[in-house]
C-alpha cells in the first residue's frame, strides 16, 4: 500500500466494485491510473471499451484503498461503499456512486476540487458487453434543477423537461382589481329586421345554387308571412398573457454566450417583450438574458460520441435468417451479410454515435427559456330560438353587431332585452375572473352581442304551403322541402 506516488484531489472517489467479469481478475494496486482528460478522444474498437471501462473501475478502487493517512481529507471506508455484496451490479439495481462513467469511454467523470459529491442513485444495466453500457437513468422527479444545470436566482425549482416549463403567475401589481360595476340600463336596442324582398333574393339564391331547383316558385310565391325569431349571440372574450420557464441545451458552436458576467437575470415578468396583435393566439420563446453557460454534454459527458439511440449499441438478430448467417440454401445471408445480425444504417454497425444533444460538439449551451403564451379565451352563448331551425347552422355564418364593449375589464349586462343573455353574460364574466385573473395576466376583455337573422318566410305556390329559413348576415337559407325540383337521369 506504500506507493510513493501522491493522491490527487480528483482521485479522492469512493470505491464501488468493478462488474463481475473473468477476465478482469487484477488486483486494484497493479492497475496503472487513467488520465481522464482527452482534447481529442480516440476511435475506439468494442474490446477497446471494455477495457478501458474496467480499467476506469480499477483506477477508483486503488484511489480509494490506499493509507488514509496519505490523504488531505478523509474518505469513505471502501467496505461501506455500495450495495450488499449479494446485491451487487444486480440488473436495475441503485448505487450511490458519485463516478460517472462515460457511456463510450468508460472514463470516469470527476467532481469538482474539495467538493463531495451528492447525487441520486445511478442505476446500471446488466454488462454484457461495452455495447450494452450506456449513460445512467436517473430516477424520474428528482426536485430542483439538475446539478449540470445550477441555479438562478428567482428561478429556483425549475427543471428540465417539465412539458412546457414551470408555470409562473404574474406578481400581485400585474393583477386586475376588483370588478367593475354593472352599467346602468340606459343603453339603447335597435335591432334590424328583413324585408319581403330579400326573403325572395335569399331564396332565389339558394334556388340556383341547387341542381334541379326551378326558380318558378320565386316569381310565382306569394308570401302569407315572415315570423323573425331575434336570436343572438353573446360572445366574451378575454385576452391573456401567461409565462414559464424551462432549463434547456442548444448545442456549443462557438457563439456569444449571454452568462451571469453580464449581469444578474431579470425576473421572468420583467423579461421585456413586444405584445402582439390583440385577441390573437401567439407563443414567443425566448432565452431569459443572463442566464446561459457552457457545459460539457450530459447525454455523452463532453465526448461528443454516445451509444446509439436506434440499435442500442446491440444490433439485433437478423430476422431473415434467425441469425444463422446463412439461408435455407446455405448461402450466405443477403441481409446481414452472414453475421446474423441485423444492419444499423445510424450507426453503420459500430454501436457508437455522434451525441444528438451536443451535435458531436461535446459541449452544450445551457440556458433558461421563457415561453410566452399570448391566448384569446373565448365563451360564447346562443339562445334556443324555439323554432325548427337547426342552432349548429350558426356556426358558419355572421351576424349583425349591435353591442361591444372594450376595455381592462367588462362588467357583466344587465339591460339587454333578450333576459337570458344577461344572465349569460353575468356567468361567463364571473367565470373568466375565477379561471384567469389569478393564474394570468390579463391584457382586454372584450363583449359583443350579434344578432343572428333568422327570419320564418311562409309562402304558397300553386295553391300548396311551403315555409324556408332565412338566416345569417349572409342570408342563407335552410329549407326542408323545396317546391320545385326535378329528377335528372346523368348518362
């Protein structure tokens, strides 16, 4: 245990037992010192990789079992290190080991000068072979930004792949005050109404824009009455700007980077940006300034390689010939060219990649982004017209605007003449104030009311009833039973 030889920092890792394997039976001590670092990584064969993996786990063991006494600080007795010895590298199996092996190198990753690292279990795969080692799976919900990301302030608990980002609610001088009072009833109605000429011009209309319909009933109708049913639509809309924040990587290609040297991050609803055209959906993302850094890859450790994401660094069987490398006619297998395995065009066969999150740079830009979500919250209520008059056809078409209010904040009707759309209005204003004045900010609300013609035209022609619908701005028309048409024979 002597060696004259001092123990770096880097080299204080507490000692987790290499993987089982026969032909790795050397002792610690015999095992010469892996440098990690590498300003150009090396091609790697398969045997390659495995052998500098068990070289890695060597290394750690000789760091740790030298005299204590030889060390700066203490460390950790090697016979506490790790899982039972029954345990042991069983297939998912957690161990607290704060050495990351590289998933292509087999290097390990060592922690910062002086710090003791805290990490969550790392769980390893079963080791097969160097194909199977790949990065380790955290557990999922580990609270806070991740290590490699570190924290700013005021942005504290937001981590990665959060579906969208940390939702962030607008600070209380952000908010709406109370609800405005309801306007007094003096407001005044008028609302239009349809003319006999233009039920005929509706209906002519419809008539030639119909195969087989005549226009004779339109010339020849006489009209006996025109019931309108004053249908309206009563539609509030409430424009909303919400933000979250999200860590996120872009790939290191040489670019200026925004960090904490220019100055310290503003808060997420301090973040200027341009507000877009109102009641108009629209999503802006954007880096928060100040918050971005330069770090080593996480997918491969600042290699810029990683085990690859189709084949798993595992080519499977060829299905073709069940991985016998030869067909029925023991000729030599045309798919796998007789190894039996099955051909990986992302990798060409070597199991290995260039890292999809780095771009094989091996370095990541990472930073905070801000998504602003810019939405028009729309309610809309039409009253049953008690008519037969299907209601869905309203959807399709415009009507006449006869009211709208714009501002901060719309108080609720209370004057219209039509009783149910004051009582729409006063529940759809009350239910946007619950949904999103505390979780949004608000930027306008907007009521309007339309009425919708719909106007009954009952007419006779030769001496028979007949009634159609006319409705919309557009004046369309909805008719059950025209009165003139013909069957046509198409050779």
């Amino acid at each position: 245990m002597g060696g004259s030889d001092p123990v770096t920092d880097n080299e204080r890792n507490v000692y987790c037992p290499p993987p089982p394997s026969p032909q790795f039976n050397i002792p610690p001590w015999e095992v010469q010192r892996v440098t990690p670092a590498h300003s150009e990584p090396p091609s790697l064969t398969h045997s390659s990789v495995q052998d500098l993996l068990a070289l890695s786990w060597h290394s750690h063991a000789r760091s740790c079992t030298e005299e204590p006494e030889r060390l700066h600080k203490p460390i950790m007795d090697p016979s506490n290190c790790g899982p039972p010895p029954e345990l042991a590298f069983q297939p998912g199996y957690p161990m607290m080991n704060p050495v990351n092996p590289n998933p292509v190198y087999g290097q390990p990753q060592y922690p910062p000068t002086n710090v003791m690292p805290v990490m969550a279990p790392v769980y390893y795969p079963t080791v097969n072979n160097a194909a199977a080692v790949g990065p380790p799976v955290y557990p999922a919900g580990a609270p806070g930004a991740p290590p490699f990301m570190g924290n700013v302030p005021g942005y504290e608990g937001i981590a990665t792949g959060d579906n969208g980002g940390k939702f962030l609610p607008p600070p209380p001088d952000m908010l709406p005050g109370p609800a405005p009072v309801p306007a007094p009833g003096e407001t005044t109605w008028q609302i239009p109404s349809i003319s006999n000429e233009d039920a005929k011009e509706a209906l002519l209309e419809y008539a030639n824009g119909e195969c087989c319909y005549g226009n004779s009933p339109v010339e020849e109708m006489q009209i006996q009455s025109l019931k309108p049913f004053n249908t309206y639509r009563y539609r509030l809309e409430t424009f909303t700007e919400s933000r979250a924040c999200d860590w996120t990587t872009t790939p290191f290609t040489g670019q200026n980077v925004d960090s904490a040297n220019n100055g310290p991050a503003p808060l997420p609803w301090h973040v200027p940006v341009n507000n877009p055209a109102l009641f108009k959906d629209e999503q802006l993302k954007m880096p928060v300034p100040h918050t971005s850094s330069i770090k080593p890859c996480p997918l491969c450790n600042g290699v810029g390689k990683t085990v690859c994401q189709k084949c798993h660094g595992s080519r499977g069987e060829c299905k073709r010939c069940n991985g016998k490398g030869q067909n029925s006619s023991n000729e030599t297998c045309d798919q796998c060219g007789g190894d039996g395995k099955e051909n990986c065009k992302t990798c060409n066969n070597s199991n290995i990649q260039k890292c999809p999150t780095c771009n094989g740079k091996g370095q990541v830009v990472s930073f905070i982004e801000l998504t602003v979500t810019w939405k028009n919250n729309l309610s809309e209520f039409i009253p049953d017209p008690r008519s037969e008059f299907p209601i869905s056809k309203f959807e399709k078409v415009n009507g006449e605007k006869v009211f709208c209010d714009e501002n901060m904040m719309v108080p609720p009707l209370v004057s219209f003449p039509e009783p149910s759309i004051n009582h729409a209005s006063q529940n759809c204003v009350q239910e946007h104030r619950t949904k999103y004045f505390a979780t949004c900010r608000v930027l306008k609300q907007k009521q309007s009311i339309e009425w919708l013609p719909l106007t009954k035209v009952d007419y006779t022609w030769k001496g028979k009833p007949y009634n159609y619908f006319v409705y919309g701005k557009e004046k369309k028309v909805h008719t059950d039973k025209y009165a003139q048409t013909c069957c046509c024979v198409i050779l």
